[in-house]
C-alpha cells in the first residue's frame, strides 16, 4: 500500500507534471512575474468557472478577508458576526482592522455559523456577518441573506475551505459558494481544494464599484502608476502560482467529485458504529466538497483514537483543538463559556481523517479498520 499522505500533493502533481511545468516555464521565459498574463487569464477563466462578475486575484486568503472588509469601507468600532468555530484568520482581519469581533456558536449538524446565534447578536453596530463555508460544506445562505437584508448588513463569505461547492437557493438557483454574498474570499494554500504551489488568494463580487476599490486596495491603491487614490496594501498574486492555478482549474470539478467520492466510502465503512458521527451530505448535490473529512467521536476516546492513528501511520488532525473564544489574541469579557455549547462540544469531539484527491481504496479500507478496531475493542 502506498504511504498514507493527509494530503497528497506529490501523487496530484505527479498526473499534471507537464502542464504544470509548461506553465511555469512560460513565465520563466517571459519574464512576467507579477500580474503577467497568466494572472488575467487565471481571473478570467475563475469568473467564468463561478459565474461571477469580478474575480480580483491577491497574495493569500487571509489578504483576501481583510481587503475584502476594507472595500466594504468599515470602521474601527463596527461590530462584524463570524463563527466561534473555524481558523483564527476569519477574526485576524477582523481585529487587525479595529473592527469588533463578535464571535457566534455553529449548529451542531453541519458546523457552520448558527442562524439563531447571528439572530441573537445583532446590535445597532453590526455592520457584516462573516459565514464560513467550513470543511467545504455550504453554510445556510438563504437565510444569511435574508436576515442580512432585513438588518441591512454586509455578507463576506470565508470560502477558503469551499471552492467549487453549489448552494441551491429555496427557489431552485445554484450559485457557487463565494458568490451569493456582497464578496467573497477564498485562498489558493497548496492542501486547498484549488491550491498553488505556495500562496494565493482572491475575492469575488458581482458589485461593479466594489470591485474597482478592492482592484486599488491590492495594488498600493493605485489605479494609474504613482497616483495612490485609496489606501491599499501590496497583494498580488504572483505569475508563477497563476500558472499553477491555470493547470488545475479545469479539474476542479474531478478533484472535488474525488473527494465526495472518498468520503462517501468513509461514510459507508464506519457507518453503524454508535460512537462515530460522519458528516452528512446529499448525493445528488455538491454543497459538500470535503476539504476536510471531519468525524465526531462520541462516548469514546478521541485523543487515544488519534494516537492509535498515529502509531499505525496514519495522519490525522483536530481542526479546531482550542475554540477561538478561548485563545488568548481573542479572549473577551463578553463572551461566557455557556455562549458556546455547540462548538466547546466539538473541541472535544472532531477528528479529520485524510482527505485528498488521490486516496485510494486500499488506503480507505486500511483507515477505516483501524478506526474501529480502535473504537470495537
């Protein structure tokens, strides 16, 4: 059995060697390093993939969220709702741009940011609510809409886990995740869905003045060379990683179905076990793209679980081990521990088993036996 990788992207870079490296080699040789062809193509075929208007390319996720919030032009004070339970850099921006966080607990099912838990933080400051499309699972969009549009808040959606996953509206619409709020930021991280081979990032809008601010912000705020017209920052998405992008693009779509697929056959192995709670997804939609395969393990030991995982070569991880209420950047007197039962329950609970776009079934089967030889004994 080849060796269990948590994601292997020896194995994928492997099948797309030659594009890729043709890619690359033709920025080399042009010379175009920063925002070359490659980048404008890269943006374009990106618009064209999530079917929306503006895709503005930077450096890396995190860079994506903060321009993301700068455009919106928010102000040191403004009060922004994000989930309790995903990756610091969702509040990171929020903080570094003397914003007030205001961190919510998820819903147990799916861990995604909880409508009733926005609901009950909304103030005369809010000003945006920051869902997070966690492990590639769409967030409940619909209802963060409407209950934006009543409050008149912006929407920023964290799509940095979900690249490629559908949210089909009450009404029938599928819109790629990313797009359905005022802007949208994802990241390019090598272990992402989409991921380069260093880092990337971009935001999308289908707001046309919008889009023109953010297109300053990530160039030193300029518009024309030397005239600064709006205080920027220096993002951009390099030549070299665009070319990367441009080769894994267009299978997307197959390393997202390779990964509903794997997990699919996790769901299946582990099924029936009364201490293993397995993520739940429609077949027949694609508003799961496992970035993440995250189990719950409950009434069992989940550390030692780890462990034994560990002892027979198998990667896994816990995201998230500290609640980002609890980590000292963070901790404020506003928030009391009974705020957070959903996602204090899941720091106890969640581990991610290897998920990629190479996994094959021997691996599955070999993962999967242990997990149960742990948790049968």
């Amino acid at each position: 059995m080849k060796k269990i990788q948590m994601v292997d992207l020896k194995s994928q870079y492997d099948k797309i060697a030659t594009t890729v490296n043709a890619s690359i080699q033709n920025v080399l040789d042009t010379n175009t390093y920063i925002n070359g062809p490659q980048v404008h193509q890269f943006q374009k075929s990106l618009e064209d993939y999530l079917g929306v208007k503006h895709v503005i390319p930077c450096a890396n996720g995190t860079d994506a969220l903060q321009i993301a919030m700068m455009g919106l032009d928010l102000k040191p004070g403004d009060e922004v709702i994000t989930a309790d339970f995903t990756f610091a850099a969702t509040v990171e921006v929020i903080a570094l741009l003397q914003l007030t966080p205001v961190l919510v607990d998820v819903d147990l099912d799916n861990m995604n940011i909880s409508l009733e838990r926005i609901k009950a933080a909304i103030t005369p400051k809010t000003k945006a609510i920051v869902p997070v499309h966690l492990f590639g699972r769409s967030a409940n969009m619909d209802a963060i809409m409407a209950l934006a549009n009543e409050h008149n808040l912006y929407v920023i959606e964290d799509n940095a886990q979900a690249i490629g996953a559908d949210f089909i509206s009450a009404s029938g619409t599928k819109s790629k995740v990313g797009t359905i709020g005022h802007v949208g930021a994802t990241s390019f991280f090598p272990s992402k869905n989409l991921g380069c081979y260093g880092d990337g990032g971009a935001i999308f809008t289908n707001d046309d003045a919008l889009a023109h601010i953010i297109r300053g912000i990530v160039n030193h705020g300029m518009y024309e060379r030397y005239h600064h017209d709006v205080v920027g920052v220096n993002s951009r998405l390099d030549s070299i990683q665009a070319a990367v992008l441009n080769a894994k693009l267009p299978l997307l779509n197959d390393y997202n179905t390779a990964r509903r697929a794997a997990a699919a056959k996790y769901n299946a192995a582990l099924a029936g076990n009364a201490n293993i709670v397995t993520p739940s997804f429609d077949g027949d939609k694609n508003d799961h793209v496992f970035h993440q395969y995250t189990l719950r393990i409950i009434d069992a030991d989940r550390n030692g679980l780890m462990q034994h995982l560990l002892d027979k070569g198998i990667p896994c991880a816990i995201y998230y081990p500290i609640p980002l209420h609890s980590q000292k950047a963070y901790v404020d007197v506003r928030y009391k521990e009974d705020h957070f039962p959903v996602t204090n329950k899941l720091v106890q609970e969640v581990i991610s088993l290897p998920m990629h776009t190479e996994l094959d079934d021997e691996q599955i089967k070999f993962i999967t036996d242990s997990v149960l030889e742990f948790l049968n004994k």
